[in-house]
C-alpha cells in the first residue's frame, strides 16, 4: 500500500493482492505503518466493512482507518474501476482508495522506490497520463 495525504486529503493506492485481501470478506484487513526509532509514528488501515465507508481518526495509536463498505468494495473490483473517491462529513477530508497502476512516467533512479505489483491499466490509462 502507497499512502500520500495533504492538509485536507488521504490517497491510498493498493495492489491487485492487497485488494484481494480486502475483498475476503468482513474483518479483512490491510494496514502500512511508519516506523520510527523502532516504533509506529502513524498507521493507515483498510478493512472491509459490513456497514456504510466511513473514514475514521484513531487518535491513541495514530491510525487512519478506511471502513470500506460492500458496495464500494465491490466497485473497486471492477476492472474498468480505477478507484474510488470520497469524502468525510465531519471533517470535509477527502480520501481516495486508488488502484496501483505501472508508472506512465520514468521513475527518477534517486526515489529507490522498490517495484511493486501493480494492476493492468484499462483502455486509454497510458495516453490520459502522458498528457
């Protein structure tokens, strides 16, 4: 899982088996953590959910919590879906749960950003990024 957020959003982009996971089933979980010094500094945590997508603060242990629902788990599995796109209420914070796609750009040797796996890109994916 790839996490980027900015004062008023969290993106989090999975892979083709983080997606797997998620759609087990109810309790089904992925979750990425920054380590610091040895210990979690912050986590974000995607987990299926029987109940409506909500976005949750877990304040004592720093973890973003993304409950995804039924319906937006099964829209996220549709090949033709690149993501799905929502916002807190409460907080007016966007968030994004966006599938991992190949690079359209070359990576610069200095990120040493490991390769990952990544999902097949549907029609028209390469040519909208290199615009």
């Amino acid at each position: 899982m790839k996490v980027r957020w900015t004062s008023d959003s969290i993106r989090v982009r999975i892979t083709p088996s983080e997606l797997s996971t998620i759609k087990q089933g109810q309790g089904d979980f992925i979750t990425d953590s920054l380590i610091v010094n040895g210990l979690p500094f912050w986590s974000t945590t995607v987990l299926s959910h029987s109940g409506r997508t909500t976005l949750v603060f877990e304040k004592d242990n720093a973890t973003v919590l993304i409950r995804l629902s039924p319906q937006d788990t099964k829209e996220l599995c549709r090949p033709d879906t690149e993501g799905i796109y929502l916002q807190d209420a409460a907080t007016d914070i966007r968030y994004y749960i966006e599938k991992d796609f190949p690079c359209a750009h070359p990576r610069a040797i200095e990120a040493l950003e490991p390769s990952t796996e990544t999902f097949e890109p549907p029609a028209g994916f390469m040519e909208r990024k290199m615009d």
